[in-house]
C-alpha cells in the first residue's frame, strides 16, 4: 500500500519560516503557532500534494523541550491525531541537538519495514543526505518541503539528493504563525509604578495566585486557552511558557516573596483550578 510520512524540524520550520514571512531571524521562543491543528492540517494539504496524492501513514514532529516540561504547544501537538512527538534537548545556548539522528533513525526504519512509498522532509540540514540515499536505496521517494524559498535555507546537496523539492510560501507563515513581543517591550515604563495594596488588605497565597491566573488568561488568545483547556484534561503540569510568568508575577504581587517547592506546587494548583473553571 502506497502511503508517506511527514518529517518536521522544528527547529528550521520555526527559524525558516519566521524568516519567510518577516524577512528578518525571530527568537524561537517570540514564534508561535496561531492553531496547531489547523497548522498541522494545512500541512498535510501541501506534503500530500507533493508527494503525488498517497495516503498519510503520519506525522512525525521534532523538536526540543524548553525545560523540565513540555511546552502548551507541544503538549497540544502531541495530542492531534496522527502526529508522533519525538523530542531532542536544548544545549545551555538554545540550540537543540540529537533532532537529526531521530529523523535519521525513523526514516531509514520506515523505510526498511516498507511502511512507506514517500517521505516529505521539511528540513534544510546537509546531514539529512546520506539517511535520504539510504531510504532511496529501499524504494522510497524523498521530497523536501521548505519553508520559504529552498535556495535560502536547504542545503544544495540535499537538495540534489531529493526526488522533489517543494516550498511553503511566505503567505503561508504569515497565515499560521503568531509572532509575539518581546517582555520587554510589553512591560510598564519603568516610571511607571504600580500602586501600593491598601492597608491591611495583604494577599494570600491562593489570592495572589488566582489574581495573576487571571491576568494572565485575560491576556491568552482563545487558541491558548482552548489548549489549556485540552491539556489539563490530562496533566496537572503547568506549561513552562505560563508557569515562569506565573510564579514570577505571584512573587512581584506579594512584595517578592520567596517560595518554597509547597507553595509553588499550591500556586501552580490554583492556576490548573482557575483554567478548569472556565467556561
């Protein structure tokens, strides 16, 4: 049975794609996906045409944890039907390592089990090259997909290897990635102060925590919400891209205060509460 597989860096679809579609190189963490199933959908759409219309076995996504914990966004596309999350690890600058070896591994299985007729790599790096003669050597036919023009961000050699070439346009990045502002620049002026709490009227932990679980999902667009929505259904961990903010605004609102691991873990629950109740 002909079918293909869709093999994402991450790391080069966020990087290449923020490129296509601002012109300019964004900080991963400034870069996400405005809807991952929608994004994820449209994908599919442009990998099934390349690779002349055969069925999607699946999608296999790689990237590299921010921390101790998934991200909200990779916590929800690890959720959507058909996707395998295979996770390599950030060094100490940011950039993620062993992502090349798991797409290196999985396509050459594949392709050795006859589990498919195509491979759709989105990926520029020249590393890839020997595992596409490998697959090729097995019948399988390699077709890159790059994000943006393929002469800016996929290696010539890899290139040359491929069967096909393809590329996502910029319209395409402009249409599914959200870019967000840098902390910095949303914070209050530094002149700025912010008013002192009425005398004795000091927070509690649990008030502080459901004031700043507040703040923060009035500010959340409606696709986070629906993913933490989606995600506490199954996991009591708070994503690290919402937990840093909110222990670090919990702290700021009780006159930065310390935490014990208790507390934190008491802050983090009233969070999970907080989203839950939201109708």
């Amino acid at each position: 049975m002909d079918r293909h597989a869709i093999f994402v860096d991450a790391g080069y679809f966020f990087s290449a794609g923020a490129q296509a579609a601002q012109g300019q190189q964004i900080q991963r963490k400034l870069i996400s996906l405005k809807a991952p199933d929608k994004a994820l959908e449209a994908l599919r759409a442009a990998a099934f045409s390349q690779a002349g219309n055969v069925p999607l076995l699946r999608t296999y996504w790689y990237d590299a944890m921010p921390g101790p914990r998934l991200s909200l966004e990779q916590s929800n596309i690890a959720m959507l039907p058909y996707v395998k999350l295979r996770l390599g690890v950030l060094n100490n600058v940011g950039e993620q390592k062993g992502v090349d070896s798991l797409i290196v591994t999985d396509l050459i299985d594949l392709a050795r089990n006859r589990a498919i007729t195509d491979a759709v790599i989105i990926s520029g790096d020249e590393d890839l090259r020997i595992a596409v003669q490998v697959a090729q050597s097995f019948g399988v036919r390699v077709h890159v997909l790059a994000a943006g023009e393929p002469r800016n961000n996929v290696s010539a050699s890899l290139q040359m290897e491929a069967d096909s070439v393809g590329s996502l346009p910029s319209k395409w990045f402009i249409e599914h990635f959200a870019i967000n502002a840098p902390v910095a620049a949303a914070a209050a002026p530094a002149t700025k102060q912010a008013a002192p709490a009425p005398a004795g009227k000091a927070l509690s932990i649990d008030e502080a925590a459901e004031k700043i679980s507040m703040e923060l999902l009035t500010t959340a667009t409606g696709e986070q919400l629906k993913g933490l929505k989606a995600h506490f259904v199954s996991s009591n961990s708070v994503p690290p891209d919402f937990d840093r903010r909110l222990i670090a605004k919990t702290a700021v609102t009780l006159a930065g205060r310390k935490f014990s691991g208790d507390e934190m873990r008491q802050i983090r629950g009233v969070f999970v509460k907080t989203v839950r109740s939201i109708k």
